[in-house]
C-alpha cells in the first residue's frame, strides 16, 4: 500500500494545479500557493514535481493525448447531429484545460516544448475537422467545393483556439468560471458549426437552427 501514495499524492496534485491554474490563470499561480492549497509542504511537492514547467508540461500531456483519441472519431461525423456532439465535447475538453488557451500567448513564450507541441495541436485539428467536412460531404449533409475545405477548416480550428480569449473579453470577472461553463460551450459548438451553415443541405441547415434553440432553451433554465 506504502507503495501507491506517492503516485495517488502526484495526480491529487496535478488536479488541484489545474484547478488553480483554470480558476487564476497559470502565471498567477506559484507553487507556494499550490503547496499551501493541498496543506503538503514545498518539499513534498518538489519531490514529485521538481519545477512549475513539469507541472504544465504533464497536465499539457494529459491533454493532449486525450484530444488526439477525441479527434480520431471525426471521420465517423455524418450529419449536424452527430457534428454538433462532436464539437460539444472538444470544447467540454479545452474547457477542461482552458489555463492553457486562457494564457496561450504568455505560455508558448516561455515553454519551448509547449511552442511546438501547440503547433502540432493545431495540425491535428485542422487534420480531423478536414476528415470531418469530407465524411459529411459524402453522405451529403454538406455540399461543399474540395476547394473550400481547407479554409474552412481552418476557421474553424481558428474559432476553437481563441474562442476562450473572445468569452474572457466579453465577461472578464466570470466568463471563465465553472457556472459559465454550459453557455460558453453552446456559444463555441454554435460559433463554429456556423461557418457550415452556407454549406449544409437544407434539412440539416434547419436542423442546426432547432438544436441551437433547443440548447439554448436549456441554458436559460
């Protein structure tokens, strides 16, 4: 049993930082503060996490990996319904993680690993939201020239990278707190899968329409 604390003591850290870093954003969050929230000394916590930048790094890895298996299943997306669950939940995931878009700029400045792991984050986005426009292009929910694919993926991948920033200016005291949560991600899932809707078959087109109202009803209540 001895043998299983120190790794339940690493993952209670990792939850705690990122709740911290998701609650004050990342630059302001020392380990001293970390520490003090989990009532372990600084000594413990540098035992398992030598330094802050392995902190962001892990808690980046853990991301990662499960963004790349979430966006695997873009090809099996055939209509705005089975779309907008997609969409639903990678934002549910960068909403999970949002220190890392809260504060991208100031983190990609001073992380080297994370500079080029974030460019391979948007490859991939780009790479799976193409795979997505193309399954649903032949199952004819979309009816889109193979010319405007790419451009229209990467606005969309443009939407999901910076959309965090556009809600903190929109509401800066609460756009980022947990009960913003639901109507930051209607916003998101209905900001990008509006860039479709030139494209999409009639019946779907009005199908998006009923499901934004239909979430947005929800929201409200």
């Amino acid at each position: 049993m001895a043998k299983k604390a120190p790794r339940r003591t690493a993952e209670r850290i990792l939850e705690v930082t990122l709740e911290l870093f998701n609650r004050f954003g990342e630059p302001n969050v020392s380990t001293t503060l970390i520490s003090a929230e989990m009532g372990i000394s600084p000594g413990n916590l540098y035992y398992h996490y030598p330094a802050k930048d392995e902190l962001i790094n892990t808690l980046f890895d853990k991301y990662e990996s499960a963004l790349n298996e979430l966006l695997n299943a873009s090809d099996n997306v055939r209509d705005v319904e089975d779309a907008w669950f997609f969409m639903h939940t990678l934002f549910e995931l960068i909403w999970q993680y949002r220190f890392l878009y809260r504060d991208l700029n100031d983190l990609l400045s001073k992380n080297r690993r994370l500079e080029t792991h974030f460019q391979s984050v948007l490859k991939n986005k780009s790479r799976s939201v193409k795979a997505m426009l193309d399954s649903m292009s032949r199952t004819g929910a979309l009816r889109m020239d193979s010319r405007e694919m790419e451009p229209t993926a990467t606005s969309m991948v443009v939407v999901l990278t910076y959309w965090l920033s556009f809600e903190y200016v929109r509401d800066p005291r609460r756009a980022l707190e947990p009960e913003s949560a639901q109507a930051a991600l209607l916003r998101g899932a209905h900001h990008v899968l509006n860039l479709l809707a030139p494209y999409l078959e009639a019946g779907q087109r009005a199908h998006l329409l009923s499901l934004v109202g239909a979430y947005s009803n929800a929201a409200a209540q």
